[in-house]
C-alpha cells in the first residue's frame, strides 16, 4: 500500500534525529515490495514562531492532519517562550494531541540487546506506558486560572468516555502482546492516586468496569503512582501495560527510560481512532544540537511503531515486515555497540542512521540476517 507520511523535524536535535529516520524509512520503502512512503515536510516550531508568531499554521494542521501519519522529531527551545511563558511545543504538540484526538499516548520501554541502562535489574525489560493525552492534568492547558497574583489553578478532569477509550486502547494492546516477561501473564495495570483523589478513585471506577465487562481473559491490577515509581524500578519484568492519568505518564515514562538506556532510547505514539503521530519521547535536547550526538534510535523505533499502527490500521502485511526489519536492525546495531554516548558508545548520530540501514534485514524471512 501507499501511505502519505507527514515530517515536522522542529528544534534543537529534532532536524539531525529526524533526518536518520528519514534515511531508514527511505531503505524500507526501497527493499519491502508492496510499500510505498510518500514522506513530506512541513515546517513548524521555533523558527517559524519567531519569523510569524505563529508555531502551528491552521493551513501546517490541516495539512498533517490529512497524512496517513505523522512523524516528528522534537519541538520548542527554552530561550523562545510565548507571551504567557510557555514554550512553543505546548502549542504544537499539545493542539495535534486535542486536534487529532489523539489519546492515547503509548510509550513502549524495552531494553534492546548490548545496552546497559541506568537502573539495571538484570532482567528482561519489555512493557509499555499508555498516557492519556487529551485529558487529565493537562485538560486545563492554556486554561488555568490565575485567582489572585499569589494564587493560581489547574484543573484536572477525567471523564468517562476519555477512561474508557483509553483503557480500553490498554487492553486491546495487553491482548496482543506475549505478556509480562516474569510469567507471560498479560496483565493491565492501572496506575492512580485513588485512595486521595476523586477524580482518579472515578478513573479507577471506569478503568475496571471496562476490564470486567469487555476483557474477562485479561488479567489486571491497580497501583498508586508514588508507590509504583518504586516498584516498576524494582521489579520491571512483573509489568505489561500499565494506563494513566496524562501527567503521570508524562512523568512515569520519562523515568522508565532508566530501565532501557534513557530519553534516546525511548519512542512514542500519540495515537487516536482516525490519526496518530509519533515522536521521540525526549524534547529539543538544545544542550547537544548540532554536535552530532543526539541518539536518533528513539526517532528510528518511532517509525518502527508508526508502520506497526499503519500495517494494523490498514491490514498491509508489507507495513508490518516494514517495522519488524527496523527493530531486527536496531537491536544488531545495539548489540554490536554501534552506539552515540548517551548508551555508552562513541558513534555520531549520522553514523548510528547508516549503521541501521545496513543492518536492515534484506529478506522478510531472514529477520535476524544482515
Ligand atoms: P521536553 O520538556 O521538551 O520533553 P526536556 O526538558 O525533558 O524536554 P530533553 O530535551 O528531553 O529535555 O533533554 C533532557 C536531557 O536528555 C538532556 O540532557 C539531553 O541532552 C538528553 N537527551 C534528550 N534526547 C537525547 C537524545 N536523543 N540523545 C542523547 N541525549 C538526549
């Protein structure tokens, strides 16, 4: 099949890690019969935000919108700011979030072969954060409220629809998984502050309606963030799914990245009914840009997940090969430790991309060959 893929590189590291998931993708489409990538670009971030005020023309949100998908590399750098403060990604990212309904933020931690991450427990690492991304913490964005100068607020709402969508997104994704690695029992869990708050005693109210009522051969669980931030450190290979509030997966996944080699290894999906976009879960990184060490692998594994959602999307088996080659050809570049030095190697961004697109397995029935 042919897919029309939107590109919007941004800021800071977002042109040189999107350019190595460019040259991958254009390899795919070269040796995988029966898919074909349209890549196009399309500005948006600072630099137009400083020459327009504008980060995200309407015409730029139309456009990306009506691609099969989005990949992009990262947005905003902390010097530019909007009148209110705020950098310009909330603009970009946050208004495809709520303009694609795009809500589930799904955000796989898997630990590749070769790298030693962080916080390393010694065991298999292979689970996957779904955030909700269109309400929460984050419902208030650009609507909080400003009481007094001595006092502000933000609002978090949940609501029913949004829950059930999202943990429903959350088993339909346990059901086609192998399972936790301890045991292969797939297992959902959901991740709250229940015993405190409502709104999130009411998330944990849907999320099990939902389980009980439309996925009685899926196993789940409840946690408490505070003490799952422990836990999921402790003990990574007990978890499978695990579905959140917004701000909480915002934060959860930035610190499971400690379990498989930090920002540049960890990709995501914003993924809706009708769109989804994917990106690096790291930002601009404007303290190494331009120097030829940013790790695109995060970015590569982002096009990996967008060609899985497009095979699923659209039943192309080609799609699939598609993703399934690019993750054989991360993990034997991984393993070979052609790496930049965020995971404890000495390769530039450009070289990690070529050494990727020579490590593409040539034969869909070879997908562990070089
Ligand atoms: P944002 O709020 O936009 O997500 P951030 O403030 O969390 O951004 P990042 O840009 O994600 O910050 O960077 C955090 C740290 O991780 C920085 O030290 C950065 O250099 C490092 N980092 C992020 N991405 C990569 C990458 N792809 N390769 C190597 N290091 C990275």
């Amino acid at each position: 099949m042919s897919y029309e893929i939107a590109i919007l590189r941004g800021d800071g590291i977002g042109p040189e890690i999107t350019d190595e998931a460019v040259k991958v993708l254009d390899e795919v489409r070269r040796i995988v019969p029966g898919l074909d990538l349209n890549l196009t670009d399309h500005e948006a971030g600072v630099g137009l935000y400083s020459r327009t005020g504008d980060a995200l023309p309407d015409a730029t949100f139309q456009s990306v919108g009506a691609a099969d998908a989005i990949l992009l590399g990262a947005m905003g750098l902390p010097e530019v700011r909007m009148p209110d403060g705020t950098e310009v990604q909330g603009r970009i990212i946050i208004r495809l979030r709520k303009g694609l309904d795009l809500y589930a933020g799904v955000r796989p931690i898997k630990l590749y072969p070769g790298i030693r991450p962080v916080v390393d427990r010694g065991e298999a690492v292979d689970l996957v954060i779904v955030r909700e991304s269109t309400e929460g913490l984050f419902a208030s964005f650009e609507g909080g409220t400003e009481i007094t100068d001595q006092v502000v607020g933000d609002t978090m709402l949940i609501s029913r629809s949004g829950t059930e969508r999202v943990s429903r997104y959350a088993f339909e994704l346990a059901g086609q998984r192998q399972g936790r690695p301890s045991d292969g029992r797939s297992l959902v869990t959901c991740v709250d502050k229940a015993n405190i708050f409502r709104s999130l005693a009411f998330f944990r109210r849907v999320f099990t309606e939902v389980a009980e009522r439309e996925f009685p051969q899926i196993g789940y669980g409840y946690a408490l963030i505070d003490a799952l931030s422990l836990a999921i450190v402790q003990r990574p290979a007990d978890y499978d799914v695990l579905v959140m509030e917004n701000m909480f997966g915002d934060i959860l996944s930035d610190l499971a990245a400690a379990l498989n080699g930090g920002l540049g290894m960890a990709p995501s999906g914003d993924i809706g009914d009708d769109h989804a976009m994917f990106q690096p879960s790291h930002g601009s990184a404007p303290d190494i840009a331009g120097k030829g060490v940013a790790n695109p692998l995060a970015t590569i594994l982002s096009a990996k997940m967008m060609l899985e959602w497009l095979g699923a999307r659209h039943d192309d088996e080609a799609a699939r090969d598609g993703a399934r080659r690019i993750d054989a050809a991360v993990a034997a570049v991984t393993a070979a430790g052609e790496v930049t030095r965020d995971i404890g190697g000495t390769s530039s961004t450009q070289s990690v991309g070529d050494a990727v697109v020579a490590a593409l397995p040539r034969d869909a029935g070879n997908p562990d060959g070089r």
